[in-house]
C-alpha cells in the first residue's frame, strides 16, 4: 500500500462507525423511554395521551411537569414533591431530554407531550404517614393576611417554588383512597407551605369528607380566625376530636390590624370573637402570638389573659424573626426585644392557668431536663398542683433525665388497662415531693378544655402525659449515635454542627453520658454553631439551614483553622425524606462541592 492510500480517508469506514454510534445512541434512548413509561403516563394540557412510537424528528421542545394521580387529579407542582421523592425529578429529566432529542407521534401524526401522571398509586403509596389528615397536607396555599412577620415575605425569588395549587376534594378522596390506617402509610408526601386554612373555600367540605373517612382520626386546624363564624364554628363542633390553633396576635381588631393587615377588617373582626365561640361550642383551643415592634408588649399581656379567661388550651408565643429578604436593615434589636419578651412570659406563667412557651423552646428553656411549662386546664396534673417550672426527677421511683423519656414512659404507663395511677417525683425551688395522678377519671369529673382532649387519637404530648406540658427535647440516644459515628473514624478530626440554640443541651448530654462521652479522646471533634445565613437576618432556627450554609461555613473554619476536616456529622433535621434541603438541594452536594465525607446524625425534630 501506497503513502497516499494510507493517508486517504476511509469515508465508509467513518460513516459505518457514526451508524454505529447512532443505533447505540438510539437503542439507549429507546430503553430509557421505556423504563419511564413503565411508571407514568403521558399528558397533554392535563389529559392523557397515548403515543405508540417515538422518532427523532421534528423534536419538540417542551418542558414536562408533573401530576401525582392517575385519577385525574392535579397535585401541583413538581418541586412539591421531589423533595421528598427525586426519583420524580430523574423522570422528568429523562423526558426532557428525550423531547429534545425528538417527538411522540401515533398513527403517524404527532402527539404533544407537556406533563407526565404516575401509574399504579397503590407502589407509591409507602410513605410514613401518622393518619390520613397529616397525609393529605395543606389546606389551602393562599392567605387573605399580610403579616409584617410572615417568614415567607420577599422570598418570592430566593425560598422554594411549591406552587400555589389549593387542596380539593378530588385529591383528598385519592389520598383516603391509597390510605392505610393499619400500616400508617400513604401517597407521597407535599412539602407545600401552610397558609390561612379558610382560604380554601372548600375547607368546611375536605374536613367533613376527611371525618367521615377517618371518625376517630384527631385534626389539627391551623387559622388565623378570620374564617372562624358562628356557622364554620358550630360545623367543626362536628368533627370531634378537633384542635383548633388561631393565630390572633391582637388583643383588639385595631391591634391585629397593625401587624396582619387583614384583606378586610370585618375578617379581624371575626378572628378577635373566634375564641369566645370555640369556648361556647366547647372545641378545645390553643391560640398563638407573634410580637412586633409596631405593638406595645402590654397588648401581648391582655391577650393572653383574655385567652385564659376563655379556657384556651395553651398560647405559643413566636419570638419574632426577619430574613434578608423581608428588610435590609434589622428590624428591632433581637437581644434586647426577646429579652424583654422571655421576661413578660416567664412572669405570666405564675399568673395564668394555662401553659405558656416561647417558640423556639430552646431560648429559655436551655436543659434537656423534664421541666414542665405548665398544665392543661382541669387535667389531673393542674388538679395535683403541678406548677411551671417544676422538674419530674422521677416517675414510680425510677430516675429520669429527658422531657422526651418522661413523655415515652407516661404514654406506656396511659395505655396500661391495668396501671389505676402513676408516681411522680417532683422538684421545687430544691424541695422534692410526690404527687398521684390518676388514670382513670369518671365523665362528671372531666370539663372544658380537658375533656374533649381525651379522645385515643388525641395528641399525645397533651393527653398521655396527664395534661402536663413537656415541650420537646431531644432524645440522649442522639448522644450514643453522634459516638458511635465517630468511633468509625479514629485519630480524625470531626466537624460536628449544631445550631446556637442547641449549644447548652449538647454539652449537658454529653455531661450525662458520662464514661462514655469518652469517645472525644479518640478523634478530634470540633463544634460549631451554624446560623442559617442564607435567609440571613435574626432567624437562628437550625432546621432553616441550607446546604449552601454548610458549604460556606466549613470553607470558612477550614481557612480559620488552616486544614480541612476529615468527617462533617449534621443533624438531619434540616432536610427532607429525601436528603433535600428547602431550596431542593441534595445534602450529598456538600460532599462534592467540599471534597469531605458527610454524615447525618439521625435525631428527633424540634417543633417549637
């Protein structure tokens, strides 16, 4: 062979290798396609369509969305869900990359392809789910208030896209449908934000159809009043066992006014009577508080007393908090105002009959001791003298240590048919003493608002714990798995994040570890408080954290302390069930992005 021939081209050989290439291409496509089609049907504008091929002609640009149900349901938006299930977001990406690439068609003629529906419910419907209320989410995602302290103010653009889709009737019928009371499962959960429950103009309807579904199933309605008439009022009277929550946060329609900006002061007007009517058709109540400068604390004073006086189950207090995005300069001094308010509080506390927190707990309440907030109104707990502040040292003269071994014991010893009573070792102002609580009470003896919390599907922070209230706390088994991670790597260094709040809690349970917080001798831990600094402003709750936060912060340590740490341990509460922060980020972008093995700690959540 020639020079020449060698270096000539061999044309066929090249176009022989690009068919090759092709098929393959194709073949890969085509698999692709048919795995996902396995799992959803295809829609167009909300209704299905059913190609029978796929070409790579004339590709067809289109962007897929998502509905949930093959009953023709709508579940809004896609980001909704794939929080808690990214298997949603690899179906998508595999659309959208086979609509680039080419277009459905049947009989010949092309079928536009703009959303995809799952097929067979009944294999998603596995998820973890309390009752069949928690299952079907959010009421509604709209709200007539403009809160000056709402957190979702100016995030339109920096917090997560859920979507603004209402609940329907339609989507609550497919959830009760898929629904399994006895394995406490159920469709694939929402991350959709809660908004004013009566902005729904179905509310009343979805409650009805959800109690007739589940009669014995407890509901928990979040308001803020502005829904609450006498006709809604004497409906949910119906619906026992009920909790209604309201967010009053006024005192008077003027007070209110000043901070919710009701969309009509008629609707402020309804929400300042509500609890009178809740009282008069005896639902159990708890109401919130949300203070803010442009209200003198003395109005937070007058509606707490006018709360007890009207037998509300409890009040929550919100320390208040601002994003970056809501102003750019600090609203009020944080210190100096929740100082303030924590003072007023822990003063109210001796002056009411109902329990009073502050939310976050963990700013006043800084111990993982069973210290009691207060007692439900004519519960065995209140009729036994239990006062704020009390400490449970010990239950039938077994030390305990934990609010949440105290509540885990007393809900064991309530579902005892054969327990009559339980022993309660109390401490106060260094003085120890016991009192009896009794298990069963005669229907003459119980009143408002205790009575109608003793239902078997009543919450069991309230009921199972005889009507004392045990905020959250977190669970020393957290302490033995934070240890046994690090066992798992000797002789390196460790950075463990908890949030500001958490600081004290974390090294009083190490203190009652005891021998074996030993474990620290052998790696070197270093703990750092991460504040969620990319909603920026006062907000120090640790489960507002993103992993943009982790990435920056431990940049950040890594260039104070001149090295890089070999293991990040995180709580995993600030993610979802699928490892996904609030913006939709996998925690495993930590590990990319830093180079750095991370581990999430698992722990219990604290609500408030």
């Amino acid at each position: 062979m020639t020079t020449d021939e060698q270096s000539k081209p061999d044309t066929s050989s090249s176009a022989k290798c690009e068919e090759q290439r092709l098929g393959l291409y194709a073949h890969l496509l085509r698999r692709q396609l048919e795995r996902i089609l396995v799992l959803v049907d295809l829609e167009e504008q909300g209704q299905s369509v059913a190609p029978d091929g796929f070409s790579s002609e004339e590709p067809a640009l289109r962007e897929p969305s998502s509905t949930l149900a093959n009953e023709t349901c709508h579940y809004g938006f896609l980001p909704s869900y794939s929080r808690h299930e990214p298997r949603l977001e690899v179906i998508q990406n595999g659309l959208r990359q086979a609509l680039k690439l080419g277009r459905f068609h049947r009989n010949g003629e092309a079928v536009p392809v703009d959303g995809f529906r799952l097929r067979h419910l009944r294999q998603w419907a596995n998820y973890p789910m309390e009752s069949l209320f928690d299952n079907v989410g959010s009421l509604s995602n709209v709200c007539n208030c403009d809160c000056d302290f709402c957190y979702l103010r100016g995030t339109a653009e920096r917090g997560p896209a859920f979507g603004r889709t209402q609940l329907s009737r339609r989507e609550v019928a497919t959830r009760a449908r898929y629904y399994s009371p006895q394995r406490h499962t159920g469709l694939l959960p929402a991350s959709r934000f809660l908004y004013e429950s009566f902005a729904n103009p179905r509310l009343l309807e979805i409650l009805e159809q959800i109690h007739t579904r589940a009669p014995r199933e407890f509901i928990y309605l979040l308001t803020n009043g502005s829904g609450l008439t006498e006709e809604a009022v004497s409906r949910l009277a119906r619906l026992r066992p009920i909790l209604v929550d309201v967010s009053l946060n006024g005192a008077t329609v003027d007070m209110r006014m000043r901070t919710m900006h009701d969309e009509k002061r008629e609707n402020a007007e309804i929400a300042v009577k509500s609890i009178e009517l809740l009282r008069n058709y005896e639902i159990p109540y708890s109401a919130c508080y949300v203070p803010w400068p442009s209200k003198p604390l003395s109005d937070l004073e007058q509606t707490i007393r006018r709360l007890d006086r009207h037998d509300a189950t409890l009040v929550r207090v919100h320390l208040p908090t601002w994003t970056r995005s809501m102003q750019e300069h600090p609203a009020f001094d944080a210190s100096e105002y929740w100082s303030e308010i924590g003072a007023l509080v822990q003063r109210l506390r001796h002056e009411v009959a109902m329990p009073i927190y502050l939310s976050p707990t963990l700013y006043q309440l800084r111990t993982l001791r069973p210290v009691v907030l207060g007692t439900i109104k004519h519960s065995p707990a209140a009729r036994a003298g239990i006062q704020p502040e009390d400490m449970i040292t010990a239950i039938e003269g077994d030390a305990v240590w934990t609010r949440p071994q105290v509540s885990r014991l007393l809900s064991v010893r309530t579902r005892d048919a054969n327990t009559i009573s339980t022993r309660l070792t109390i401490q106060r102002a260094g003085e120890s003493f016991e009192v009896e609580l009794p298990h069963h009470q005669k229907a003459e003896e119980l009143r408002y608002p205790y009575s109608y919390l003793v239902e078997p599907a009543a919450p069991p922070g309230l009921i199972e714990s005889f009507g004392l209230y045990l905020p959250d706390g977190f669970e020393l088994t957290s302490f033995v798995k934070l240890k046994e991670i690090c066992e798992q790597y000797p002789n390196k260094r460790v950075l463990f994040f908890i949030s500001a709040l958490s600081e004290q809690p974390f090294l009083e349970g190490m203190r009652m570890l005891g021998e074996q917080a030993r474990f620290v001798e052998e790696v070197d831990l270093y703990v750092e408080k991460l504040v969620p600094r990319y909603w920026g402003g006062n907000v120090v709750v640790g489960d507002l954290w993103t992993v943009e936060d982790v990435i920056q912060q431990t940049e950040e340590w890594t260039r104070r302390y001149g090295f890089c740490p070999d293991l990040i341990i995180l709580p995993g509460t600030f993610l979802s069930q699928g490892g996904r922060d609030l913006l939709g980020r996998c925690y495993r972008e930590m590990e990319r992005t830093l180079g750095i093995e991370v581990r999430l700690l698992p722990c219990n959540r604290i609500w408030v």
